[in-house]
C-alpha cells in the first residue's frame, strides 16, 4: 500500500485539478491524505463535499510546509510515502511507474519524478534534481524543451519533494528527534536537507523518466516567500550537512556564492523578490548558531558524494 500525502494551504483553486488527477491513476492501492495546514479559504468544506475518499489532517494553524509534511507522516503507515504539491496534476500512470521503480529496484531509497510545467508541457522543470558544492541546489534540465534527453532510468542526487516516492523505512531511518523533515527550514530546500541527509547514509535516488507530473509553477508559494526562504536556507543547509573535509574544500565557493546574490540583491533593491533574499541571508547569520549545533549530528564514518 501507499500514502500520498499532500500538504495545503488555502489552496482550494489547486486541489480539484490535484485530486481529480488521482482518482484517474491506474494503480489504486493508495490512500491520500492532504494535510491542510490552517487554511481560511474553503480548503476543508470543499474537500468534504467533493473528495469523501481523501482522508483530512486539519492543523489548526498554518506550522510551515515541512511541519505539515512531517505531521502527515506521522499519522499515516504504509510502507511507501508519495510526497505530492497540491498545484500539480499527475499523469494516469505516474503513481504506477513511480512506486513499481521502487518495487522492481530494492536497492534504491527514493523516486524521482518528472516535472513539466503544467502549461508549457514540452518544458522541464525537473528531471530530478542535484547539488553544487558552492550550496546551491538546482533542477536537472529546468527550462529545457522535453525532447527525451532525459528518459532514461537513472541515479540522480536526489528528488524534489512535490513529486516523490520514498521507503517508510528510509525516512524513519533519517529521523533527527523524531522529525523526518527539518521544521526549522520551514520550507524550501527542506527536501534539500533531507537528499542530503539520504546521501550521507549512503541512500540513492531513481529518476523515473515515465512518472510525469504537471506543475503549477509557485502556485502554490513562490514570489517574495520563495525568495526570502532560499535566500536564508542555502548557507542553512549547507552549513548543517557538508563533512569537514567537504567544508575546507569548498567554503570558498559558498562564500563567493552568498556574495553574489547579496551583490545581485543590492544591485536590485527595488524588487521585491531581491528585498526578500537579502532579508533571508541576513536570517540565514541569525540562525547559524542552531544550525552549527545541529552538525553534531554528523555521525563518524559519514561521506557525502555530490554526484551524480
């Protein structure tokens, strides 16, 4: 069996497309679960009136993406997790292609999708995703026309959470103080963090070239929310995660790279989204003391190999 869980916030516009996507999957051994996150906006009546099938976990108030997912989590059991964004819909074989990998490949953790944007549904917005030594974390062929260069069945880095499969087992096995999620990212890169965590425990990912998902792009967040939480999660992330041999490598690379977007900010102050990213790297200094303590966690014996 599987729980797709999806996490929401007043994102009654998005879920009908979302949902309706599901009840179309050919593989019917699942159970969803949205966890609404304090939404204000009918999230909850629609979902009683129109989808009795989905199973409701109502926050009663808005906690942050990664403590709505890690909630989700917890109350759910099933033996394999899909991690669904709430502004996507699905295509009818995706859940099948993307758990059967799983099952077919034992020796991989999670499963990657591939995201196109739901509308330029020729362009990729991820084909699984990767990370650079300098802390900036990217998308596999983000913006490229789909002209099947990627369709083939390979390891990448790691997925992005709005579309994934994972082993229960796995995620229990990544736990910190029973979390699977970092709620202090509190979202954005939270999936980041926890590819990272996987790769250091040795956990692969499979990119799964036929589980195809249209994305509303930011529908769902995006904007000055986006731009403040990547630009305070970045160093975050990187600061927590990165072995010590790694850190003397490539600090250098993250310093240059926090320079130049706090350069490229300056340079557009007016903007709001530039604004936001220079509020979050000046948060990023604040909450470095957390995140310093929380490498304590780095157990001996780790490695973390960036590739593939």
């Amino acid at each position: 069996m599987i729980d797709v869980i999806i996490p929401n916030y007043n994102g009654v516009a998005l879920l009908p497309t979302c949902l309706d996507a599901l009840r179309a999957q050919t593989r019917r051994d699942f159970q969803v679960t949205v966890v609404d996150d304090g939404s204000s906006d009918g999230s909850r009546s629609l979902l009683a009136a129109a989808y009795p099938e989905v199973h409701v976990l109502a926050l009663p108030r808005n906690r942050g993406l990664a403590a709505a997912v890690n909630a989700g989590l917890a109350a759910t059991r099933h033996p394999f997790v899909v991690l669904l964004n709430n502004d996507t819909e699905a295509h009818p074989a995706w859940l099948e292609q993307l758990v059967g990998a799983l099952e077919r490949h034992p020796t991989y953790a999670f499963a990657a999708s591939k995201l196109l944007l739901f509308d330029r549904r020729d362009r990729i917005h991820s084909a699984g995703d990767f990370y650079r030594p300098n802390g900036e974390p990217g998308s596999r062929g983000v913006w490229e026309p789909d002209r099947g260069q990627y369709d083939a069945l390979s390891e990448v880095f790691g997925p992005c959470a709005g579309a994934a499969a994972y082993r229960r087992a796995a995620l229990e096995a990544l736990a910190e103080d029973g979390k699977i999620f970092d709620e202090d990212l509190v979202m954005y890169c939270e999936d980041v963090d926890l590819n990272l965590r996987a790769r250091r425990r040795g956990m692969r990912t499979l990119f799964v070239p036929t589980a195809v998902v249209y994305h509303k792009l930011s529908a769902s967040g995006g904007g000055t929310l986006a731009s403040y939480y990547c630009g305070r999660n970045f160093a975050l992330v990187w600061t927590k995660n990165m072995p010590a041999p790694l850190v003397r490598r490539h600090w250098p690379a993250l310093i240059a790279s926090q320079l130049g977007f706090a350069l490229h900010s300056l340079v557009h102050m007016r903007e709001p989204a530039a604004r936001a990213r220079l509020r979050g790297q000046l948060a990023a200094l604040a909450a470095l003391p957390a995140f310093l303590r929380k490498r304590r966690r780095l157990q001996p014996g780790e490695t973390l190999v960036l590739a593939p």
